[in-house]
C-alpha cells in the first residue's frame, strides 16, 4: 500500500489532528500488510555477530574512563538518588521493582559496566536486581512493580530490563535457566495483550516496539525453546501496533527543519529525540523477520537524513526534546547520544555499512564526554554547539524543554538521562569486536585501546590486545595469538589519509579497505600489527556561512574559559552537585581556515591524564589565526547565529581549539576571515 498526499504545514486545528489520525491509521494498516504477507521463514542473518559480554575489554585509557564513571554519579546513584531508589510493589524501598524506567534503565547501564570492569559490587547490585524481578514474576508472566495493583501494564518499560537480562545470560550462561523461561512465560502473556486490540501499548510503547523485538530474536537466535512460531507472530504483532518507522523515515515525509512548528503526520512522538534515536533499530529489526531489502534502503536513508538535517560536528543530531534543525544553540538530549551509539551498533551488524560505525565513533569520542564532567558526577540534559554558558537560562533556547536543562547536574530538567547515560561507554566497548557469521573472521569495529578474548569457528582461541592512544594517538599496534589460523579484519575509517600496516615487523603498506575493512590472514601463534592511520584537518560548512573544524575522529572547538558556582548539592551525596558556568573571557572569534595546525604530542609518561575529557587535558589541539567580531547573545546566555562574513573589530591572533568532549563551553561552529 502506498501512501501519497500533501498537507499545508501552516495547518492546525481539528483539520490537522484528523488527518494526522487518518494517516496514522492508514500508516498501521500498511504495516500489517507488510507482516501478515508471505515471507521466507525464521530470521534473516545479520552481516554480523555481536561477541558475548565479557569477551571484549576495554584497556588503557578507555579502562580508565570506566573507571571514573564508576567513582563518579553512575557507580553511586542507587546509593542515595531517589528517582533509582523507588517504593516497590511490596510497601519495600528497593530500586530493583521500578521497571517503568528508572531500574530497567539504570540495570541496563550497570550490567555491563560491572562485568567490563570486574566489579564485584556492581555485579552484586545487579545480580540481586535480576534475582528480585524474577523472583517477583506473577502467574500470569508479568514483570514489574504493577504486579498485585490496579495499575495499567504497559510493555515498554520491561525492554531496557530485558537488554540487562540478556547480557548477564552472555557474561554468565548458567543463569540462562532462570532467565529464559521467565522471558517465555512474558512473551507468551505479552503476545496475547498484543492481539487483544494492542493491550499494553501506550504512545511510548508505540515507538519503541523494536526494543522487544530484538529480545526476541535474541530468544530466537539462542533459546527458542520451540517458540519459534509465537516469537515471530509476536514481533509482527508489535510491528503492527507500533509506529510505520519505515513511513517517518520517508525522504517526503522527514522534517527537514526544527519541527516546532511542522504537523506531524505521524504519531507527534515519533520526532521525539531519543525514540527516533530508538527506532533506528526497527527497520534492521524487522528485516530479520520480513528478509524484506526495503527495510534496510529505508533505515540507511532515514539514518543520513537524520543527520543531513538535524546534524551535529559532533556526531549526533540536535533534538530539545524534538528535532531541532542545525542551528548551533540548539539542544541534543544525553539520552539521545548514548541511544543512538546503540542503535549505531546494531545497524553496523545486521547491514554492514562502515558508515554507522564511522558515525558511532565520532559520537562516542565527542559528543558523549562533552555533556558531561570530567569526574563524571554531573551530567547535562542538552548540550549545545555553541555553548556560552551553563546555567538556569533567560532567556531559553529550547521550545520544549526548561530553561535549567544546559546545567551540569543530578538531573536537570528530566532525571531519565542520569540512570540511562552510563550504558554509553560499556556497550561502545561490549561492540567494538564482531564476528563474521560463520565465525571464522575477527573484525575489529572501533578503534581504541582494547583486549579480548574469544573462541571462532574450530575451535579456534584467539586473543587480542590493541595498544593505543586513540583518539589521542595514530598508532595501533595490535598483538594477535591464535590456535589456528583465520582472518582478522579491522576498519579504516573514512577520514584516513595515506593510513599504513606492518606485519610482524615487516616494511609498511597502505591499507586496502573493502567496504571498509583490511583483512589480514593471520597464522596460527602470535602476529603482531602496527597500523598507522593518520588524518588531514578538515572543515565542514555549517549554517550561516559557519565552519566546524575536525581531524581524525575527533571534532575541535575552543574551549572558554569559566567560572563555576555550586546551584545545588543532594543532601545524602555532596559530590552530585549542579553546577553553573559561566565565561570569563571573550569567545566571539571568527578564524581563518587556511591556518589550521594541527598539534599532536605525545603525552608525558606514554599515558594519559585521568580523566582525559576536561578542559587542557587531550594531547591534541588545532591552532588558528582568530579575530574578534561582533557577535549578538540572548540575555547572557545563548550565543546568536554565528555572524556572515564578519568584520574583525580587533587584530589577529592565535587560538587554540581542542577536542570538543574536553569542552564544557564552547564554540563548535566558528564565522570566518581572511587574515591576509
């Protein structure tokens, strides 16, 4: 069924809501067409496998950023934040009941923050969250604190739980007998909610179905236990009462501008920041289930008009808390960044394209440290681009979230992002390694300092260690020792310039990437490779005749300098404080592109400084010729447009820009002058 019309985006009132309803309906019923229709049976394979948690580690500096997120506001949250520490369903005080966001959220997160770290005590907290959920699953299968209430059970808020579920099964297999059949018994309850005219589905649900999905692949994939026919009906179950994501992501149909003031033909929720950060994951989804080409087109096309029209240098895209354009002062929620380096991964998995992990990557190494403190106990719920000040705003950029929203707190505007940011890290590292399907190839996905540990088709042990400084170095030089032979892939990313790889020692060639992967046959015993990837600055044109300024993976800002004043401190925890900044010199620079250096020194004793991500701390800064110009704000708190073909109102002189996740305020997106 295809879907044709035209509507007047200055339209509202009862016009408008109609319509929207009649294309949403019509949008559903396309769906089931799709689902109820004749498709080759059992799932579609990915390009490629996931590797159990625990299989990759993470080492040198990534190591350490684990480390300061578990001394800083993830590992101690359940300790004193009410928001994880709810009443349970018992008349208890226990965070392992809520399961309507804030548990399943925060368990997601720690599971693999615990396992990667080797953390007995967040293994326990998580352990004994698993075994209370479980063990307080009702007859009928349900899960969560609406067990023995009166309160409505909608499905969504389980799925974060399920991902956690699932990655402890991976780190520990032997709790796959009490997990397995405790997923089934809900499946199995939940799949006659769904046929039940949608029962349990709500607006959120709606756009988060993929999230089940996945659980249930995975269920297919490794425990179907003879399921497998009510596991498929019911991810098409959950297609057909979910939003058309494969509909929202239609170039004719995506919103090519901040959407505040654009009718949405879709359920409004849809160009909501973090579900559409969400659904990225459902078309590779349902093409598991459908083997339908079309899905993955669409996911592809709906990934890079996301970020054609709502794209950040950073990596992510600007939603406030719906799209909101390329204008530099608008907001990108934390949740947002940690959601799509997940569904990043995922999409790198089941289609292959280097350009997903391209863009995880910049994510990972930019936008994700640059909302948050270096220590790690304060977090943002919007970052901006252009970023002038941290406070309580007047007056306030944001159409659809507070004006407190840019300060670095417990949980400015919303709390959701405090309990979901700490799962970014963990699952950028759990993903870094894949495998081919038929397990006799290693890929190495993202590059960084890691080590893993894995057994391939054959029987074949394979260890790996890749020491490095990247983002803050190009070099990699990775140790392989193998049972027996096999061959190991590792991306070259798209902003290589001239990259080169040695073999046991032997003279350096350059990389020949295919879809953006160097194989290499690897004997069995030990191999040993040294990979150089350098890169060339480049700039990127952005509105009003504004440029961002990267190298490598890493985009470049200046930092300005600040004041800090304490806005609050939590009475049970004086380290989760909020905190306002505030610029304490001149930041109005335009700078001369031709004059971009690049400087890369190496760090003083071969490490790097903990934590990495603060303010003069990254060994690699971009030098410019600057000059100021006039340069409009609002109030004190939001920088204008950056100007047009500005005139200098001072002379030249030199700045420093540097790694953007190392910046708390700062200019991203720079006007530009000649200087000669």
């Amino acid at each position: 069924m295809a879907l044709v019309w035209v509507w007047d985006e200055a339209a509202d009132g009862p016009f408008t809501m109609i319509w929207s309803l009649l294309v949403s309906l019509l949008a559903s019923f396309a769906a089931r067409e799709v689902v109820n229709g004749q498709a080759p049976s059992g799932l579609a394979p990915k390009k490629f496998l996931s590797i159990p948690l625990g299989n990759v580690k993470p080492s040198g500096w990534l190591h350490d950023q684990l480390v300061v997120q578990s001394n800083g506001l993830a590992g101690h949250e359940h300790e004193f934040y009410d928001y994880v520490a709810q009443t349970d369903w018992t008349g208890g005080n226990s965070y392992y009941s809520n399961l309507e966001e804030a548990g399943s959220y925060w368990f997601n997160a720690m599971v693999p923050h615990g396992v990667l770290l080797d953390d007995a005590n967040v293994q326990s907290e998580v352990q004994q969250f698993l075994d209370y959920v479980l063990d307080h699953q009702d007859s009928t299968g349900w899960l969560g604190p609406e067990v023995n209430t009166t309160k409505p059970r909608f499905l969504w808020g389980r799925y974060p739980f399920f991902f956690g579920a699932i990655q402890m099964v991976e780190a520990n297999p032997a709790l796959a007998t009490k997990v397995v059949p405790a997923l089934h018994k809900f499946v199995a309850l939940a799949n006659t909610m769904l046929h039940n005219n949608g029962e349990g589905v709500e607006d959120w649900t709606a756009t988060r179905w993929e999230d089940f999905v996945m659980t249930l692949q995975w269920l297919y994939d490794f425990h179907p236990d003879g399921q497998e026919d009510l596991l498929i009906d019911t991810m098409k179950m959950l297609k057909y009462t979910g939003d058309p994501w494969e509909d929202v992501f239609k170039e004719e149909f995506f919103p090519k501008t901040a959407v505040e003031n654009l009718p949405n033909p879709f359920p409004v929720l849809t160009w909501h920041g973090v579900n559409m950060a969400e659904g990225l994951k459902a078309l590779p989804a349902t093409y598991r289930f459908t083997h339908n080409q079309s899905d993955l087109d669409a996911a592809s096309k709906g990934w890079d008009l996301l970020f054609q029209y709502h794209g950040r240098p950073s990596g992510i895209y600007a939603a406030d808390e719906y799209l909101a354009g390329l204008e530099a002062v608008r907001g990108t929620e934390l949740c947002l960044v940690v959601e799509t380096m997940f569904s990043g991964s995922f999409l790198y998995q089941v289609i292959g394209d280097p350009k997903f992990a391209d863009r995880v990557e910049r994510i990972t190494y930019n936008a994700l440290p640059a909302t948050l403190t270096g220590d790690m106990w304060s977090r943002q719920y919007l970052q901006q681009q252009n970023q002038i000040a941290s406070k309580n705003m007047n007056p306030n950029p944001f159409p659809n979230d507070g004006p407190y929203s840019n300060v670095f707190g417990l949980e400015p505007n919303y709390p959701c992002c405090t309990v979901n940011h700490p799962q970014g890290w963990p699952k950028f590292i759990s993903n870094a390694f894949v495998t081919s399907p038929d397990q006799t190839s290693l890929v190495q996905v993202y590059l960084g300092p890691f080590s893993v540990n894995t057994t391939l088709a054959n029987e074949n042990k394979v260890s790996v260690t890749v020491d490095t400084l990247y983002p803050f170095g190009d070099t990699l030089t990775t140790t392989i020792r193998a049972a027996k032979p096999f061959t190991y892939q590792v991306r070259i990313p798209s902003w290589v310039s001239k990259g080169t790889i040695a073999i046991n020692g032997g003279a350096a060639h350059a990389v020949a990437p295919s879809n953006g992967l160097h194989a290499v046959s690897v004997q069995a015993g030990t191999t040993k490779l040294v990979l150089n990837l350098p890169a060339d600055i480049t700039t990127e044109s952005r509105p009003h005749g504004s440029i961002a300024v990267h190298r490598g993976p890493l985009h470049y800002a200046f930092d300005i300098s600040r004041s800090q004043k304490v806005l609050a401190r939590n009475a049970q925890q004086p380290l989760a404080v909020d905190l306002e900044f505030d610029a304490t010199d001149a930041w109005q620079y335009a700078i001369d592109p031709a004059t971009l250096t690049f400087h890369g020194a190496s760090p003083k004793g071969g490490s790097l400084p903990s934590p990495v991500f603060d303010s003069g701390l990254p060994p690699f800064t971009i030098t410019a010729t600057a000059c100021q110009v006039a340069w409009g704000v609002a109030g004190d708190t939001f920088a204008a447009a950056p100007p047009t073909n500005p005139a200098c109102t001072g002379p030249a002189t030199n700045i420093t820009l540097w790694p953007f996740g190392a910046t708390k305020l700062r200019i991203g997106e720079f006007p530009t002058f000649k200087s000669t």
